[in-house]
C-alpha cells in the first residue's frame, strides 16, 4: 500500500500540470459552448480550447510513453515488479483522463446535450491513447506529437462536427451507424495493431519498426476516409450513381415539368422523366450518369450539365422532348469530380440560366477552403465557359442584361462579356416607399 | 554566427520540415492559408500551417534550458543577441522556404483551372499573408520557449496561456481593441526579457517573471479598453469602408432579375433578416428567417415558409408568407395552411393573375390582385395513407397542378393520379 502511495505521489507530482492546464481549458469552453452558435471568428476562436486540451492529453501520453526507460529505472526504487511500472502509470494516467472528459462530458450533458456525454470522454481517452500508442513506438515525445497531429486533427474534426450539432444523433445522414463506427474504429485499431508489432518486432532493426508503424498509422488514417468514400459500398461502389440527386425543374405555370424517378427494377436506377401536361405528352431517359437540370431553352427542350466521376470535363446537353434524344451542346474542361465533390454539402451547389437561355451559370465546391465554392459561367452561344469566382459561396444568382449577380456575402457582379468581377453594393436606406 | 545558425538547424530541422512540409501539402490540398488559397478564413485547417510554425518555435530556445547548457553558451565568445539573432534567421530562412514550397506545390498539383490564380500579385499577397500568420506564431512560440525546457515544456506554456485568453470574454469587454493587441504583445516582450536576462534563471524564477510580465500586458489591455479612448479607436477601425465586414451579408437571395433581395445582415455578432429594393436601398426588417425557407417565383413574387413557436414552445400553425412588390409598394398576404404546403411546388397562371399552391392533401388558389387564398380541393389524409400502405410502390396526394389556360386548372388525381381538368368558375372554395 505504501507504494501505491508512493507511486500515487509520483505520478501525481509529473503530470498535475497536464491536468490543471486541461481541465482549465475545458473549463474555459464551457461559456463558448453555451451560447448559440456565434459567426465570424468568433467561432473558430469556440474551437479552441478544444483543441488545446485534446492537445495537452496528447502530449502527456507521449511523454509518459517516452518515459518508459525512466519508469524502469524508478522501478528499482520501488518494491514492484520492473513491468508492472510501466502499466501502473498508464493506468492511472489513463483515469485520470477518463474521470476529467467525465466531469467535462457532464457540464455539456446538463447545458446542452446527454448525448454530448459519450463523445468528449471517447475523445479524451482517444486524444491520450494516440499521444501514448506513437510516442510508444518512436521512443521520443516529439516525434509522437508529430505523428499523432493528423490522428488528433481526423478526430478533432469529427467531434467537433458532434458537438455543433444540436441533434448529435443526426449528424451524418449519409453513413449508417456500423459505417459511422467502422469510420471511428478504423484508426484506431491501426494504431493498436501498431502497438503490437511493436511489442512483436523487438528483434527488428529500428527503421523497420518505425516503418511498420508508419504504414500502420497511413492505413489506419486512410481506412476512415476509404470507409467514407466507399459507403460501405465495397470497391464496386458506383459513384456516378449516388452522386445522382433528386432534382425537379418546372416551368412557372406548371405545365412542363422535368424529374428524376428512381426506379427498382430491373436493379435500382434513375430515370429522366419530361412531362408535358398540357400537351399530355411524356418522355424518359434512362441516366447513368449524374447530371443537374439547368432550365428550360425552349417549350420541348431542357440544358442539363453531367459529369461521369472519372472524366476531366463537364458536358453540356440538351434534351429534345420531341425526338427523346440528349445532343450534346459543348463541353470544358473542369477537374475531375467537380459533380460529386460536396455530395453531403449540397448547399454550395447551385445553378442558374439566364431566361433567354444564352447564359448559365454553375457553383461547385471548392478545392481551394472548405465550405466555398467556384462560380462558373458558361457562354452557350459561342460554346464557352470560364470560372469567375474562386473559393466564394453565393446563396442565390441573378441576372441583369449584361451581369451575372451572386449573392456572397459581399456581393457580386460578373460581367458577362468580359468575365470581370465587380461588387454590387447593397446600400440600405431607411426611406420611406 | 555561422556556427550557431548550424546548431540551430541541427536542433530544429525536423520541425522545419514538418512545417514545410505542411505549408506544401496543404497548399496542394486546397486547405489552410497557401499562397494561392483565398478561402482559408472558412477553414478549421487554416490554423496548421501557423501551429507548425509555432512548434518550430517552441524548440526555439528549449536546448538551452537543459542542465544548464545556456550557461555554458554565454561562457564562449557569443552575445545574447547573436542567440537571437540565429533564432530569428532561422524563421524567417524557413517562412521563405515554406511560401517558396507552397507557391510551387499549388502550380504543379493543383487542376489547371486553377491555375489563372497563380499570378504575380497573388503570389505576392498570398505570399504576405501566409509569412504574417507564420512569423506571428513562429515569434510567439519562440517567446514560450523561454520559459521550460524542450518542445514539450515551450508547448505547455504555450497551452497554458491559449487557455488563459479563452478567459478573456468573460471579462466582459464588448468593444476589445487594446486586450487582443497585447494578447500576443505582452508574450513577446516577456520572451524577449527572459531571452535577454533571465535564460540562466531556475526555471520557476522564469516562469513567475514570464507570467508577470504576460498578464500584467493583458491587464494593461482589458483595463486600457474599458477607456472612452478605445471604444473610439474600436469606432474608427470598425467604420464603415475600414471593414468591408460591416457590409456583409448573409443568405443574399436575388430575385431573378436581381431587383429586390431577401437577405440577412450582420450586426456585431447577430443576423437580421431583411428586404431590400435595390434600385433605392429602401429596405424592412422582418422576422423571418429567410434561410433554405425563401424562394423567388416569376414576377418577384417572393414565398416564405415561415416556422415559428408559440409562447408555450410549441411548434405555430403553419403560415406562408406571399410577398409582392407593385411598384414601389410591397404587399404581404398571409396564407394558413395545413401545414403540407410548400413553397416549392407552385404554378403562375399565364396572366399573372393567379398563384397555384398544392401539398400533400391540399390545393389553394391565391389571388394576386387582392391575395384572397381558397382552398379549392382537399384530400383525405387517411385514405390517402391507406393506400399507400397497400400500394408501397405508388405516390399518392396532389403531385402535380397546372394552367391549362387562364381560366382552367389541371391536377393529378391525389387518389388516382389521373389527369383532372376544372373550370376555375366550377372549383367553389372549401373554406
């Protein structure tokens, strides 16, 4: 008893600050967690103390697990068996982190949510284990801070996404449950496996260690983001399919409308429905290929814009009702997967043509930022297009005669023959009407 | 000088690289401030190119602190500023490398589209802002590393004063301009003392003179903005035409020839919804939430869904709102509804006279002119789930209206599906 009491003092003596400072950051949330969501930077600076404190377990696991060599040598000055040290101190270490993400989990599960409890006691434990499991195998605490940057970042992201929302057992519609924890359990077994060919491998010369953890830690790192992408869908899974939305374009009177209709037989698929009915008359295509109803260019015929996920280019098509057949307009080149980029994020996504049907105009989202988009205009008379706008994202588009207008949050004008990009100030005026 | 930039690089290489590394792999990526990425701000990766600058330098002076190694550097023929100096050129030799590797890595990786972006001005503001936030955070981290040996030590610093300021709102300052500057000033000032008289102090003695010197600067700070002086100085930085911030916008959604707009507009930290007519700026608050709920039909007519909650927190009857603008003049109708309309599915008769609203159970008719709502066909909701219980395959419920003329509709059968023509003169309301 007297050394566990001892080992307790050790213990407590190394790593209170970690504590402290921890415990003072997630204490320091609380009061940004609270209020409604706020915008701007004040946001961001929320995320901090998250950060921080995820940040400050990491670290103490890295330096109790490059401490190793230290603990053996304290252990002869304990009544205590040499191997029993090193367990001693991640366990308790590993309470203590468990009991602060409890008490921290708590404040959250009383104020906002009870749902809230699981996950920031998960992200601790986890935060403390990565730091552990790598600075473990690299023998040095840096390099375990390092390694563990883009493990702690994957999980930061994911349990931040928890926390801003509200209802957190709503947050990814688009994963199953067993997908969401495959995504979660993927690095984190990567990293045990890791610990074992650690523990395995003693013979081995260093560098195939090291390099056998790192492959461990890419694969474990690279199995959430497969997992993601592939939907559980194994290595068939037909992007150009999933990436089909359902979309519903309607003339203003009601009378011409375009659908898709997903059908399932012979095997699930999408088909492309034009209904006229005031004329009663009905054609459909079979689609394959994901593709968005830009707008009507004449009473029979509809532009629509696809893009197969592994092609370079974006093509433009026009649907003739009367010979219920896709001629392709013209196409450019554009990255690939620009269609399928921000499935789960469709707000970025929107399309306009101008009511003459000479202009149109596209946004995707961005590969430059999260959460903006590339506005596109496309001239399709002279068969061209060209990106004007770049990691912005407009809620709404408009047109005036030679100016195509985005709603961002400055707002913005684009000229229609030259491309150039202007502002389009909103002045409010408290007049009367 | 040659020398101790040598041992500086060979204590610190790894971190170089990693930040490098991290300023390339990003920029290639998309993410985080590279030199052609303009939408970092968005970006929760826009704080890793900085954080691997600020661990580059929390070793900064952390093989000092070791057993008395600082003691033994200042014995040789070397002056604390050459120290720092080494520090200092080590930085900024890594921030040029860094914007270098970025700007190369964003024009061989990223798709050709974007590379109309890469041009010598961009370059050089890109190049600008990504060495501000890096010199920033290089400094900093530099300062922390003063204080307790190693990375870790700089890192808990570090830590423990990030966790610090996340206090400072609850000071309860509303107008912060002097706490934020001397946030990030009173750390480097601190730095710089220890760095120049106390590197060979006990640790503890360090610590307690770096903790002085930092919060007797945020003291300043807060105690600085609660002076008229710098609710004025807030005033002239926040001015209009200082900060295009104060004129942003968010939700903007144009009519379709983007003569009037439904919008929400910042003020400090809240958003109200307002319309605007943009030819004269006359603009209304409202209290609505145009957000994903609004929509522009033909003739700017504008449909809002409009949600709300009643004093006991229950969910409000639903409500559209039909707004119209004759002119100068906007007119607002109110429609009640059973709560399965929606303004997605509407049709404009060819003369602008009527509006076509149907849902699940219910089609109305609204008249333009007076913005009289009739409910013109009702479906019944039961029979209506019966069948679709016995027909899972089959839609069922008004799916489809339309104009076959000014004066008569078309409609889907809800039960049926089959195709249904009326007189409007036949359709006697059911209200």
């Amino acid at each position: 008893m007297d050394v566990v009491k001892r080992l307790l003092w050790k213990e407590t003596s190394q790593a209170w600050p970690w504590y402290l400072l921890s415990a003072l950051a997630a204490v320091a949330a609380i009061p940004w967690m609270l209020p409604e969501r706020m915008t701007g930077w004040q946001g961001q600076v929320r995320d901090y103390p998250w950060m921080l404190v995820s940040l400050a377990m990491t670290v103490r696991g890295a330096l109790l697990a490059a401490e190793r060599g230290r603990q053996s040598y304290a252990a002869a000055h304990f009544s205590i068996h040499p191997e029993r040290m090193p367990a001693f101190a991640f366990g308790l270490n590993l309470l203590g982190v468990l009991l602060m993400g409890l008490a921290a989990g708590a404040w959250f599960a009383i104020n906002r949510d009870p749902m809230l409890l699981a996950p920031i006691v998960f992200f601790f434990v986890i935060a403390f284990l990565i730091g552990y499991v790598i600075a473990a195998v690299f023998g040095k605490s840096y390099a375990g801070i390092v390694a563990g940057m883009p493990w702690l970042l994957f999980f930061y992201q994911q349990f931040i996404l928890h926390l801003r929302t509200p209802d957190s057992t709503n947050v990814d519609l688009f994963y199953s449950a067993f997908e969401q924890v495959l995504m979660y359990s993927g690095p984190l077994a990567c990293g045990l496996l890791a610990v074992l060919f650690l523990l395995l491998s003693r013979r081995l010369p260093m560098i195939v260690r090291r390099g056998g953890m790192a492959l461990f830690l890419v694969l474990g790192l690279a199995s959430s983001f497969i997992i993601g992408n592939l939907n559980s869908g194994g290595f068939s899974f037909n992007h150009d399919y999933y990436a089909i939305i359902s979309q519903r374009l309607a003339s203003s009177d009601g009378t011409r409308v375009v659908r898709f209709v997903f059908e399932e037989q012979p095997k699930p698929y999408y088909t492309l429905q034009f209904t006229d009915y005031r004329g009663q008359r009905e054609a459909r295509q079979r689609v394959t290929a994901p593709y968005l109803l830009l707008g009507f260019d004449g009473p029979d015929s509809v532009l629509l814009i696809g893009q197969r996920r592994g092609e370079g280019r974006m093509r433009v098509a026009r649907w003739r009702m009367a010979e219920n057949r896709l001629e392709p307009v013209f196409s450019f080149r554009i990255r690939r997967g620009a269609m399928h980029a921000g499935l789960n994020d469709s707000r970025v996504r929107l399309i306009s043509l101008r009511p003459d049907g000479r202009y149109a105009a596209l946004q995707f989202s961005s590969l430059l930022g999260e959460y903006t988009a590339d506005l596109w205009l496309l001239d399709l008379k002279n068969r061209r297009a060209r990106m004007v706008l770049v990691g912005e994202s407009a809620a709404s588009l408009a047109w005036r005669e030679n100016a195509l207008i985005a709603g961002t949050p400055l707002p913005k004008q684009v000229s229609l023959t030259t491309g150039k990009v202007s502002p389009f100030p909103i002045i409010l005026r408290e007049v009367e009407p | 000088m040659r020398r101790l930039l040598w041992k500086e690089w060979q204590e610190r290489r790894l971190w170089i690289a990693l930040w490098v590394a991290t300023g390339a792999a990003l920029t290639a990526l998309g993410k985080g401030q590279g030199v052609c990425n303009i939408a970092w701000m968005d970006s929760n990766w826009g704080m890793l190119i900085p954080l691997a600058a600020l661990l580059a330098g929390l070793g900064g002076f952390g093989s000092e602190l070791h057993r008395g190694r600082a003691a033994f550097l200042y014995s040789r023929a070397v002056t604390w500023k050459q120290i720092l100096g080494a520090k200092l050129l080590l930085g900024l030799a890594a921030i040029i490398v860094s914007v270098i590797a970025s700007a190369a890595a964003g024009r061989l990786l990223l798709p050709a589209e974007y590379h109309q972006l890469i041009t010598p001005h961009s370059l050089l503001s890109g190049a600008l802002v990504m060495a501000g936030f890096t010199a920033g955070a290089y400094l900093l981290g530099l300062a922390f590393s003063t204080v307790l040996p190693g990375v870790a030590g700089g890192l808990l610093v570090a830590v423990g004063w990030m966790a610090f300021i996340s206090l400072l709102p609850l000071s309860g300052i509303k107008e912060p301009v002097f706490s934020i500057i001397l946030t990030l000033l009173a750390p480097l000032a601190a730095g710089l003392l220890i760095a120049r008289f106390g590197v060979t102090l006990h640790a503890m003695a360090r610590l307690r003179r770096f903790a002085l010197v930092a919060l007797a600067g945020l003291a300043a700070g807060v105690l600085l903005d609660f002076t008229p002086y710098a609710a004025e100085l807030y005033k002239k930085l926040n001015a209009p035409g200082n900060t295009p911030a104060e004129e942003r916008f968010y939700n903007v959604n144009f009519s379709p020839d983007a003569r009037y707009a439904s919008a929400e507009r910042l003020f400090g930290n809240t958003t109200i919804p307002c319309l605007v007519r943009l030819s004269d700026g006359w603009f209304s608050f409202t209290d609505e939430d145009f957000s994903g709920e609004s929509y522009w039909l033909a003739n700017n007519l504008l449909l809002t869904n409009k949600r709300g909650f009643t004093s006991e927190g229950k969910s409000a009857r639903p409500e559209l709102l039909l707004r119209q603008w004759h002119g100068d003049e906007l007119q607002t109708y109110k429609i009640d509804h059973s709560g399965n309309l929606s303004n997605e599915y509407t049709a404009l008769s060819p003369d602008s006279r009527y509006l076509l609203l149907w849902g699940y159970d219910e089609l109305k008719l609204i008249d333009l002119a007076t913005g009289q709502a009739r409910t013109l066909a009702q479906a019944d909701r039961i029979k209506l789930r019966i069948l679709s219980r016995r027909n899972p395959g089959k839609q069922y419920g008004f799916r489809q209206c339309w104009w076959q003329s000014n004066d008569e509709i078309g409609y889907l059968d809800p039960y049926t599906g089959e195709r249904v023509l009326a007189p409007l003169s036949a359709l006697d309301s059911l209200d």
